[in-house]
C-alpha cells in the first residue's frame, strides 16, 4: 500500500496582508505532478484544510479542483476536520463523495467506520480521526465523566480499533499535538497551558500514524508515527523548516517505510541578517528577491526610510526587525517611530485579516498605502 500524507494546507490563509491562494495552487501543481510520478494508492490530508471555519470562496474552488483531479488520476483521498475547520460544513456531502473515491471525515462520531484499501497483501484499515476537543469527544461518545486531550483522543481510537481486526495492518489520521513536538508561531493552541497534548502511545497498535497540526515534519515519538507538516511556510520562524509531503509504503506485515518528498514554493519564507550597508549592495543576497521577506537590520543606530529603501531590493518585504537597535541613542522621535512603526503593522495585519471578505484586491492594496503612509507622516514627523 503507497500513499502520500500530508497536513495543515491552510487554504485561504492570510500571511501578512497576502492571501496565500496563488502559492498555495502553485505548490498543489507539485504535489498533482508527485502523485502522477510516484502513483500512489491514496493522498491522506490531515487536518486543517482551511485555515478558517468559513473559508474565502477561492479557497473552496481551489480545493474542488484538486480533489476532482486527483479523482480523475484514480488516486483516493482521506482528508479529516482540523481545529481551523468546520467539522459540519468539511463533512458535507461525505456519502456523495465516497462513490468517486473522496472520503471526508468532518465530524467526530462513535460510529464513524474506517476506509478499507486494498493492495495484493489484502486490506488496510485507515481509522479517520477529526479533531474532537474534550467536550465534543463526551457528547459523541456518551461520556459522563470528565476528559483531558489525551484521554478524549484515547476513546475515539478505543472506538476506532473495535473496528479492525487484531492482525490487520491500519493507519490512523489524526489532528493533535503529541508531547514533544517542535511548534511554530503559525499554529494556534488547542488550549492553554499545555492541557492539549496527547501521548504518542495512543497510535501504538497502528502501522503508521499520519498526523496534523504542527507544521514542521518530524517523527512523534516513534518512528512509524509522523508529522508531514504544512505545505508551505505560514511564519517566518518556520523559515528554515522543509516543507512537503510524506510517501509512505506498508509491507505484507504492516511495517512502514516513508520518504520525505520536498515541494518547491513559488515564494520561498526567508529572514535576511545584514547592516543596511550590505543589504543594499547587490551581490549581498543571491537567492530570490521576491520572496516573502523579514529583514533583521543589524545596525544599531536608526536608519532613515529603511522601509523604503529595503522595498526596493526585497518588493515582498514583509517586516523589519532590529535586534541591535541601541534605544538610548535616538532622539525621542526616533524612539517612538520605532515603537509605533510594529504597531501600525499589527493594525494593518489586524484590519486585512477581520475584513478580508469584504475587501477587493483593489481596496487591500490602497490599505497597504494608507499604513505606509502613517509610516511615513511619523518619520517625518
């Protein structure tokens, strides 16, 4: 059995004041062309196929192409609920959906049955897993007492097993945080304080654990147990992670091997370290300007126009950070452009994120001119 795991498409994210629809259809395109290439029986998403639980239009045309192209390539799919989804509206048409091969599993239920592939060893249960918090895993499953992450992911792979036979090679898809696992800025907690991580002893019966929600690939306390991680770059301290998907095979006996397959974005995520000297000298940085850029100015005095004059070396210049700025030095309206000059970008970030439904590319881009403009007005000031 050859599948491809994958996580975390975030679609219709919003990165900054971008929305991330045309890079996230490019790195798609590499992942169609991996599945014609390595025609694997089954693509597994798991979870957070949107990035919200009502997605932009585009996003949801994007993810209908996909799914009817990978249909028409014979390769099934298995996608569940994330914590960024709606399970109800993920789930919809599920029944309708299986007879082309597509198996969605939005909504936590006990009786939620698992997906049989079969190859020439015979079949393979994969038990689909959405993400439940606490109080939808009681409600579902008819539990009175009290249930942690742990315990509540416990029941629904309880339930879960009672439906594979004891020898049967099986593979889970699951959203969850597995104590230990490298997080990223990216992701929002399932909850505070750390209540929200899982053991990785839950996915022990399993041949291999296909699992979402953090967003740097890595093993989850066992080798067979696996973050595919996201497919493109959502922060800028997942800059030097690698992003792309897991090709997993499974033997006769259930053992599971797996290859980490790199998708090349259209926009790589990168921090650029320099004084302002050496930025804007042109042999400085020979990899792509435009990508989407975080510029860490090492100078320690305050430079004039930085913003200005780093847009015309990096167009897709995202923010600029000053680890080495020495306050004590700038005059008191230095002082308070640096300080002011952050918040005008959380504003302006704030502003597109809650309003992004409403605006028109148009509109985004004068907003962008706008807070450049307040940027402005407090240099000169």
């Amino acid at each position: 059995m050859r599948f491809i795991h994958t996580a975390d498409w975030h679609l219709g994210k919003l990165f900054g004041q971008r929305h991330m629809t045309e890079d996230q259809a490019y790195v798609l395109e590499e992942l169609l062309a991996l599945c014609r290439d390595v025609r694997p029986d089954a693509l597994v998403i798991a979870g957070d196929v949107y990035d919200r639980a009502i997605p932009p239009p585009e996003a949801v045309e994007l993810f209908n192409n996909i799914l009817t192209r990978l249909a028409e390539q014979g390769v099934k799919v298995l996608f569940i609920a994330g914590n960024h989804d709606s399970a109800v509206r993920l789930h919809f048409g599920a029944q309708l959906l299986r007879a082309s091969g597509i198996y969605p599993a939005g909504t936590v239920r006990a009786d939620e049955a698992p997906v049989v592939l079969s190859d020439e060893f015979g079949p393979v249960y994969f038990s689909l897993i959405p993400y439940g918090d606490p109080p939808h895993v009681r409600a579902a499953f008819s539990v009175e007492e009290a249930l942690s992450f742990d315990t509540a992911l416990a029941v629904q792979i309880a339930a879960a097993r009672a439906q594979i036979p004891p020898s049967a090679r099986s593979v889970a898809v699951a959203h969850a945080f597995v104590i230990g696992g490298q997080v990223s800025e990216s992701e929002h907690a399932l909850s505070v304080g750390g209540s929200d991580q899982v053991s990785a002893e839950n996915f022990s019966a399993y041949s291999y654990a296909a699992l979402g929600h953090l967003h740097a690939p890595q093993r989850a306390g066992a080798e067979n147990v696996r973050y595919s991680g996201s497919l493109l770059k959502y922060s800028f301290d997942e800059a030097r992670q690698k992003k792309g998907a897991e090709f997993v095979e499974l033997g006769a006996e259930g053992m599971a091997s797996h290859m980490f397959y790199p998708l090349t974005p259209r926009h790589d995520v990168r921090i650029v370290s320099g004084l302002m000297d050496e930025l804007m000298r042109e042999d400085f940085d020979p990899l792509s300007h435009d990508d989407y850029i975080c510029v860490e100015l090492l100078d320690t005095d305050a430079v004039l126009a930085a913003h200005e004059k780093l847009r015309r070396i990096y167009p897709n210049l995202f923010t600029i950070t000053r680890p080495n700025i020495n306050v004590n030095r700038l005059s008191s309206t230095e002082r308070s452009y640096e300080r002011g000059k952050s918040d005008l970008h959380l504003f302006s970030d704030f502003f597109a994120e809650v309003t992004s439904d409403e605006l028109t590319e148009a509109e985004r881009r004068e907003l962008v001119r706008v807070i450049d403009s307040l940027e402005q007005g407090a240099r000169a000031e």
